[in-house]
C-alpha cells in the first residue's frame, strides 16, 4: 500500500480546498456525521475539512493513501498547514488544544459551553476569512531563489 510521503498538504493546495468548499455550502445544506459505533468512531461534515466529499479532495496527491483513492475512492484527506475554517476557538483556551482532537474544537461538534452550530453564511464568513488568511501567508513566503 502507498503511503503519501508529505505529511500535510501545501499551503497553495490548502487554498483551493478551502475555495472548493466555499464552493460546497453555498450550494448545500450541513450534513454532518457522528458515529457512536465502538470501535469505529469518527466525525464528518461536509463544511470542514474532514468531508469526505471527493469534490474537496478530487487529486490523490491529498491523500494519505493516494492509491486507495485512485482505485477505490477511498477518502483519507492529509492534515493541512492551517486550521479548518470551523475550529471553534473560546476565549481562555490553551495553545495546546490541538492534542484533544478537532472534535472538541470544532463548530459543528463540539458540546462545549458557548458554542452554535454555524449557520450557512457564518460558515461562508469563517472560510472566506480563512482563505484571506492562507492568502497572506502565501503572499508573504519568501520566493525561492535559483
């Protein structure tokens, strides 16, 4: 089995993600996921990074398993080099969060006290702010010289 040699994907790739799934809530209603099956626990929703929407993610190069996504579809999306546009942040909460998993931070998730579910053009605000974000951050890399 093929295992993607990069850990995340690229900032530039991270930015037509984040378009493409403008993209989707603008057309579509939340769809979101949350399994209670022991052994097999998972999250999902089709306005963060973890859809499993193959529009979001149509290039195996994003996948950890790019082989399983050509011959299968099987949908295993890299971690990106920024947060997902529906990462709830509240006032006080450590740096370190990222070690409880994005469940507990999450919009569309998460059970913490004085978090909403975004609606449709709150979700479209978070992920145009995001992509202004990823932008910056591309705009200001140093260029690579020959």
């Amino acid at each position: 089995m093929q295992i993607n040699k990069r850990e995340k994907i690229g900032i530039k790739k991270t930015l037509e993600v984040l378009r493409r799934l403008y993209e989707v809530v603008l057309v579509e209603e939340l769809k979101a996921e949350d399994s209670t099956t022991i052994g097999n626990k998972y999250t999902r929703a089709n306005w963060g990074f973890c859809t499993e929407d193959p529009k979001i993610y149509p290039d195996a190069s994003l996948h950890i398993f790019p082989d399983d996504f050509e011959k299968r579809g099987r949908m295993t999306p890299m971690e990106h080099k920024c947060d997902c546009p529906m990462r709830l942040r509240l006032e006080g909460d450590p740096d370190d969060m990222n070690a409880s998993g994005c469940f507990y931070q999450c919009r569309i998730f998460s059970p913490r006290e004085g978090n909403k579910v975004p609606h449709k053009e709150l979700a479209l605000e978070l992920i145009n702010n995001r992509i202004a974000e990823v932008q910056v951050r591309i705009d200001n890399k140093p260029s690579k010289s020959k």
